[in-house]
C-alpha cells in the first residue's frame, strides 16, 4: 500500500470548520491510497470525489493543478443528484470542485489549494485565480 501525504492550504482551511477538515483530509487520503477502478481514464472509488481530471486552461497549469468533484453539501438537490449519479453507476459530477496539486517528486503528496463552490465550473474560468493557485502549487512541488 503507497503512503499518501494530504497537506491543507489556507483558502481550504477558511472554508471548512475542523471537524469538516478532518474529514476531507481522511477521505481524500484514502481515496489516493486506495486502488480506485479507472474508466477511461476518470477514478472511482470514494462516495465523496467524483469525475477526477487534470486542468488544461491556462496551459501554464497543465500537469500542476487537478480538480476533483465533490459531493455536494448543498443544496439537497444537488446532494440528491449526486447519490441517484452512484446509485445508477455514473461517474458524480457536481458543480463543487475541489482544486489540487501533487508532489513533484513525491506523486504521493498532496496540497488541497481551494474549494470552488457553488459555481465551480465558472470559478474555473478565472484563469488569474488559478494561476495564483499555481504558485501555491510551485512552492510546494518544490518540496514535494
């Protein structure tokens, strides 16, 4: 079994309260760890991550920055639209978007840099966001 390292950066840790911290951080590890099913080329696995993929635009930050769906919270619809996508063996989607990077040398570390949420796939369009999260990501692949 690989070691995977969760490592948290502050805009996530703004978002969450500890006890929601705590949790991301476990699950996000054990769904690294774990061996997860591949079909083409997406993840599967964990009721809490979803359609999982590397960003592209900017292309500065290809291979750098990942984003990951997440199970929604709110509203219950949404948090109903992702448990019926499980229930009828699709990959879930949502519109909450969990942004991260991984180790330049340690694929098996991990730096969760932000939560786009609600609206994430629009958030993804503010290309000067992400390249500041980049920078976050660069100091930390330097490490990692």
């Amino acid at each position: 079994m690989k070691e995977v390292s969760v490592y948290i950066e502050a805009q996530v840790k703004q978002q969450l309260n500890a006890e929601e911290l705590e949790t991301l951080a476990a699950e996000f590890k054990q769904y690294k760890t774990s061996a997860p099913q591949h079909f083409l080329g997406l993840k599967l696995g964990n009721p809490y991550f979803g359609k999982d993929e590397g960003l592209t635009q900017p292309s500065s930050i290809r291979n750098i920055l990942y984003k990951v769906h997440i199970k929604p919270r709110f509203p219950k619809k949404d948090s109903r639209h992702w448990q019926q996508q499980i229930a009828s063996g699709k990959i879930p989607s949502s519109d909450h978007i969990l942004i991260y990077s991984r180790g330049a040398m340690n694929e098996n570390a991990y730096l969760l840099l932000d939560i786009f949420r609600p609206d994430g796939h629009k958030k993804l369009l503010n290309f000067s966001r992400l390249e500041d999260l980049k920078l976050l990501a660069d100091e930390f692949r330097m490490q990692f």
